[in-house]
C-alpha cells in the first residue's frame, strides 16, 4: 500500500482547483467589465435604465444560494431525501434565474434596447448572458449530483463533491451581485 | 484526498479499467488498460506530456514551413517556383505566392508557434511531464481534466487546420487578429470562414489552458510529497507555476476579447467597430472602439511571452546548474526574479499600443514599468552565468542549449530596452526591429529552453538517449542560423523597413536590402533542414536510441530520476520517496552530488 502521508494538507485539490478556476473566470468578467468602463469613457455612450426584472432574479439566486447551503447540511446529516430535494430545489432555482434573465432582455428588446444597438446596450447582453452560462453550469453540475444521489451500487459519503457544487454555485451568486451592482452604479 | 485517491478517482470515470484493490499494488503501478487508455486517452500526466510535445512537433513543422514559403517570397521576389503551384494551387499562381497567401502564412505562422507549439507544446509538455515527477506526486491534482487539456488542445487543433483547407483561406488580418480587420467578413479574404475558424480554435484552446493552468497550480501547491517544502522545489517547477498563474488569470481577459470579437462579426454589435466603409459602402456601425480590442489583446498578449519564456527559463536553471555541477547561484534571487516578472507582466501591455494615440502622460508610466523588467531579467542572466562560472561543464547538446538560451535571451533583451521607451518606438514601431526583437529573446530564446529540455528529459520520456552528434549539429546550425537570420533584420529595422509588407523589391527606400533579404532566406531553408534533423533523430530515438541502462544518467539530485526507467502510472513502484534538502547540493563537501532523498548529515556545511 502506498503512504498516505504524503498528503499533509488540508484542503481538497478538487476544492482548490474550483479556486482558481473561480479566479479565472473572474478575470474574464474583470475583463468585461474594464472593457465597459474604458467604452464608457468614450464618446456616444447612451445611458438607460436595467430592466426592474432583474432585481426579482436577484431574490431567486440569493434564495437558490441558501436551499443549496441547506442541501450541504443535510448531506452531512445523511438526510439524503431532504437533500435530493434540495439540490433538485436548487437547480430549478437557477433554471428560474436564468428564465427571469431571458425575460429581462426581451423586455429591454420591447423598449428598443436592442442587441445591435448602442454599445452600452450590447455590452448588458453579453455580460450578462455569459453570466447565464455560468450559472448554467452550476445547473448542469447539480443534475449530476442529484443522479450521482440515485445510485444504488455505489453510496457517496464524501461531501467534497456537493461542496465544490455549493461554492461555485455561491460564486456565481456572488458574480451577479457584483454584475448588477456595476451595472447600475457605472450607467 | 491523498496522491493516491486521486490517482484512483479516474477508474470511477472511465469504468473500463480493472479495479485493482488499494492495498494490492505492491509493486509496479501498471495500469494494464488497452491501447486506447494507454496511448490515446491516458490520464498518466507523462503520457499526456509526450501528447503535448509530438502534437506541438507537428504543429511546429508547419509553422516553421510556412516562414519557409513566405521567406521565398521576400527573398526571391522576382523568381518563380513551379513547385509553390503544385502544393498551394491557386494561392501561388505561375510559382508566385498570392498577396493574399502571403498574408494568411504570415498570420498562421504567428499564430500556430506562439500558442500552439511553444505555449501548448512547451509549457504543455515540460509542466506536464515534470510537475508530478519533481514535486513527487503520484499524477497531476485532476488526471481527468488533465486529458481533457490535452484534447481541448487538440480539437482546437483540427478546428485550426481546418481552417488551412477552406476555399477563403485562413484567417490573414495578423496573429493578433485585430478588428475591423478581424470583425469584418468583407474585409478581406481572410476575414471569412477562416476567422471564425481561428476564434473557434483559440477559444478551445483557451479552455485547454485553463484546465491545465488549474491543475497545474493545484497540483504544485497541494500534491508535494513530504518535506517537499515550496523552498526545495526545484527552479523548473517555479518557472511552471508562475506561467500557470499567468495564463490562468491573463487567458479569460482574452477570451472576452474574442467573445466581443464574435458578437461583432455576427450579432451586429459595435464593440470594436465605427465609421467604417467598405468597399465604398458606409457600414452602420457607430461607437465602437478597435483600440478597446487591442487592450484586452494585450492584457493576454503580453504575459503570453513570459507564459512562453518562463518555462524556458525554469529548464534553462535546471540544466545548466546539473551540467556544470555546481548548485544554482542565487536560488532565492532567481524566484524573486520569476515572481517580479509575473507581476510586472500584467503592468505593461500598452507598451504594445505606443503609437495607437495613447495618452503620452499614460505611456511613460508603461515605459518605467517596461524598463523596469530588465531588473530581473538581468538578475537572471547574472545568476546563470555566474552558475556555469569554474564550472566543471559537461557540454552535452542539453547544456549546449542552454548556454544559447541566454545568449539569445541577452542579445535580443537588450532590443527590449530600445523598444520599450515610447520615443523610439515611434520610429520602430512595426518594423523589421520589433521582428528581430521578439524572434530572438522569444522565439529563438524559448525554442532553445525547449531543445534543452527535450534532450535533457528525453531519457526520462522514453529510456532511451537522442543521438549526440545529431544534437551537436543541430545546436551549432540553429545558433549560428538565427543569429544570421535576425540579426541583419536590425538594420533593416533601423532604417525604417516595415513588417508585413509582401514585396520590397518596388520600394525605392527598402531596395537596398534585396541582397540582404535574399541572404536571410536561404539561412531560413537551411535552419528548416536542420529543424527536420532533429525531428529526424526525435523519432528514430524513440525506437533506436541507445538506450538507458542507469537509472539517474546526468547524475542529476531531482525526484524524477529516482523513478524506474520506465515508470508506470504512479511514477513510483514504493513509496512516494520523502525530501530532505534542496535541489542543487552539487559538488558539495567534495560529494559529486546529493540527491534530495537524502537525509542532512551531522557534520553537512550549509549551503
């Protein structure tokens, strides 16, 4: 058998790996949102107002970051009927996030912010369409715990995998804070 | 998770391979899996390193070929090559390359050896190959996405040659792809299919970074084996870790460039684009900015060059301090100088953007912090060559190359100075001054940082040498090759010759250098050839080399050399061996040298 004791640390390489990779994607959207603030000092920047909907996706996300704190909980207490729901919960909150989104872009559409439009209205898109993305991420991961939660051969007791889900899914939460209060504060 | 879980978790993915119980694998680390888990989707770090490196020999014939083609056209503009008809068809009419093949070879040539063959192929290969070996790990924090690195990589691959084979071309707006040439598909040629080819590919291949780049920090931070302390790594594994860093936190900025990039060139956007006209047609695209494009390029852009040349460095200590026997002058010296550099990467990118109307007040900030990487750099080249300093030298083609390295690496830094203050690059800006630069200090430089680390750890790869003599040709051609090849590229800088330009020969002022350019191009065939040497010797070395019959063949202290010759998934058939010292106690106490597994003895001098 080999030694174990060359592992002297104390956090997870897979809960480490997520870390950097949390890093990385926040430099992508440091880089989306430097590039906002450097159009923005230039010349033909139209101000408007975010669509009121998005405020609305906000309560559904801080919501979906706490049913998923709850899930890890009840992971570790072996509840893994209350956890299925949870994650299933979850996910579903995200999907709603990500529908509430969509509906925030045609409404903007409805109001002649289009995507081709002034650059100012281009850059809410993409921005926060690939936050969409990144929350659907999340989802994805989500659906393969939950059916990693039906199998019957194989029992997971390790609660690393519904950790890292849960910090990503925190993340992103977080993203979006920072998205919308960016947003709204540098129009 | 122990080394050992982790090693283990892939089998939960790829179910195929047997399930051999923990406490069974005395000996050996055998996977006996098949032909397509072994050679083609392994999760063995060291099997996905000679991935990366065969896939980047490939790639970098190509390149290498296509500086080829177009040197023909700028050294024999007046003369024509049937033969050019017969490989490119219509691209080279009557033995003439096309303006428009022109372009696209250029703009591959770039691309393909910056990213494909000396980011994925160096740092791709050597981090991968050494970062478990040397900080003694069973395999990389993640196997799983470790391959999946490789085939990111790989996709992104075929998606860019590909794009050689469409009927519009590849893309040929430059390596850098700015807009509107870029952005627009009437543009040019190039612009069409094959740019959206090209931003594919680069976003695959960013991905494949990524996933990387994660594992190789985590696997460098959390997987060292014990006593393995973050002071007794060796330098490669410094150099690696801070181009991780560097790319995993400069690639996504480059990604959102190109994400803008696409929603310009399909959803109608105007991020990059403004009072454009197009063949006469005024486009509607109103505000964009295609200096926007060029910041964000550049956040990537510039730690790119020390993503690519910090590897190189970190091999370049390695080898040098085994070849001449003495331990690393200034170790801590040379990780400040690492860790200076990958902070001051991030600080200087607009001195890219000297003349593009950047506020001159702006610009002598990115001049200082410019200026201010030749601290390190010089800190650097200090400590490698009071490395080799009395050194008992052995010259083989490994420290040969290393040598070289810092030769190219000072010859082409100090064009870095000239180039990095604002009022001269008003002058040099986009001249034969900034291609001679970059070639040298990055492209020679790291090719050479490379070429070390392939003959030095080809033993390790394949437990076989590379033929010697090979080597000793091939490093006294390319020297003296890519000195005659860029160094006369200077003087056509100098005065005022500008790059990208597909013919000279009609240019009164640029006239004069017909003999010169015609001189550079027949250096280039020549440096080719001995390129294909090499490969040559690669290959035949894998099947027929001599072979290893020692275990540690440069006597060298580092973990990889305690592994078996041919060292099965897990590296090593025992114990993960445990770390006492350093990694450079050479001619120590008048011991030859002291591997790191070895315990400090009682009466040991310091260091």
């Amino acid at each position: 058998m080999y030694a174990m004791s060359a592992q002297r640390n104390k956090i997870h390489p897979h809960k480490y790996s997520l870390w950097i990779a949390m890093g990385s994607i926040t430099m992508m959207f440091i880089g989306f949102t430097s590039a906002y603030i450097v159009k923005r000092a230039q010349a033909n920047w139209r101000v408007f107002e975010l669509p009121k909907i998005f405020w609305l996706s906000t309560v559904v996300i801080l919501l979906s970051s706490v049913t998923i704190q709850l899930a890890v909980h009840q992971f570790k207490q072996r509840q893994m009927i209350r956890y299925r729901q949870l994650i299933t919960l979850t996910a579903f909150l995200g999907v709603v996030f990500a529908a509430l989104q969509l509906y925030g872009f045609s409404d903007m559409a409805a109001h002649g912010l289009k995507l081709d439009g002034a650059v100012s209205v281009s850059f809410i898109y993409v921005i926060v369409a690939m936050h969409i993305l990144h929350v659907l991420g999340g989802v994805v991961a989500l659906l393969v715990m939950f059916f990693r939660a039906f199998r019957k051969n194989v029992k997971v007791y390790s609660p690393v995998g519904i950790e890292v889900a849960a910090t990503y899914w925190h993340f992103v939460d977080a993203l979006w804070i920072y998205l919308l209060i960016f947003l709204s504060v540098a129009r | 998770m122990s080394n050992e879980a982790t090693l283990h978790s892939h089998q939960e993915v790829h179910g195929s391979l047997e399930h051999d119980q923990h406490g069974n694998g005395h000996d050996g680390h055998e996977h006996h899996g098949t032909f397509i888990s072994k050679y083609v989707f392994s999760m063995d770090h060291k099997m996905i390193a000679k991935q990366f490196l065969i896939t980047g020999i490939v790639w970098a014939i190509i390149g290498a070929f296509f500086s080829v083609l177009f040197r023909l056209q700028l050294g024999f503009p007046d003369t024509s090559f049937p033969w050019l008809s017969s490989i490119l068809g219509h691209w080279a009419e009557n033995g003439h390359i096309k303006p428009e093949a022109y372009y696209a070879l250029v703009t591959m040539h770039g691309t393909i050896l910056v990213f494909f063959v000396l980011t994925a192929g160096l740092s791709g290969t050597f981090s991968n190959f050494l970062i478990p070996l040397q900080v003694g790990a069973r395999d990389m924090a993640s196997p799983f996405m470790n391959m999946l690195s490789y085939w990111f990589f790989f996709i992104a691959s075929l998606v860019m040659m590909a794009s050689l084979f469409v009927q519009t071309g590849p893309a040929s707006g430059g390596w850098t792809a700015y807009p509107p040439l870029s952005a627009l598909g009437d543009a040019s040629i190039g612009s069409k299919i094959g740019m959206d080819l090209w931003i594919t590919s680069m976003a695959l291949f960013v991905v494949s970074q990524l996933l990387g780049g994660l594992n190789y920090i985590s696997t460098i931070l959390n997987m060292r084996t014990k006593g393995m302390s973050m002071t007794k790594m060796p330098l490669t594994i410094w150099a690696f870790f801070f181009t991780a860093v560097l790319g995993v936190l400069s690639f996504p900025v480059l990604l959102s460039g190109f994400i803008l990039l696409l929603f310009d060139r399909h959803a109608g956007t105007s991020f990059y684009l403004s009072d454009i006209f197009v063949a006469g047609k005024a486009l509607s695209n109103e505000g964009g900015s295609a200096i926007l494009y060029q910041h964000l390029f550049w956040f990537l852009g510039h730690p790119e060059v020390y993503i690519i040349v910090l590897p190189a460095m970190g091999i370049v200590s390695e080898v040098l301090a085994i070849n001449s026997r003495k331990p690393i002058f200034g170790y801590l010296a040379m990780i400040g100088s690492l860790f200076a550099i990958c902070i001051l990467a991030f600080l200087v990118w607009a001195h890219h953007m000297f003349v593009t109307g950047l506020n001159p007040f702006l610009g002598a900030f990115f001049v200082l912090l410019t200026l201010l990487i030749a601290v390190p750099s010089a800190i650097k080249v200090f400590n490698w060559l009071t490395t080799i300093w009395r050194g008992n030298i052995n010259f083989t083609p490994g420290a040969l190359f290393s040598i070289g390295f810092v030769s190219t690496f000072i010859s082409g830094g100090l064009t870095g100075i000239w180039l990095g203050n604002s009022s001269i690059d008003i002058h040099l800006h986009d001249t034969y001054f900034v291609i001679a630069h970059f070639h040298i200090v990055m492209g020679v430089s790291a090719f050479f940082g490379m070429f070390a680390g392939i003959y030095h750890w080809f033993p390790k790869m394949y437990g076989r040498f590379l033929n010697n003599t090979l080597g000793y040709i091939h490093f006294w051609i390319t020297l003296c090759g890519a000195y005659l090849i860029f160094w006369p590229m200077h003087y056509e800088g100098l005065a005022g010759m500008p790059r990208r330009y597909y013919d000279y020969s009609t240019w009164e002022s640029f006239k004069q250098f017909a003999g010169l350019n015609h001189f550079i191009s027949i250096v280039v065939i020549m440096v080719f050839a001995t390129q294909l040497l090499f490969v040559f010797n690669f290959f035949y070395s894998i099947f027929k080399g001599r072979k290893l019959t020692i275990a540690n063949p440069w006597k060298a202290t580092t973990l990889e050399w305690t592994t078996p010759i041919h060292a099965g998934h897990g590296n090593w058939p025992g114990e993960v061996p445990e770390v006492h010292r350093w990694p450079y106690d050479y001619s120590k106490d008048g011991v030859d040298f002291i591997p790191q597994t070895v315990p400090i003895g009682p009466n040991e001098s310091e260091h």
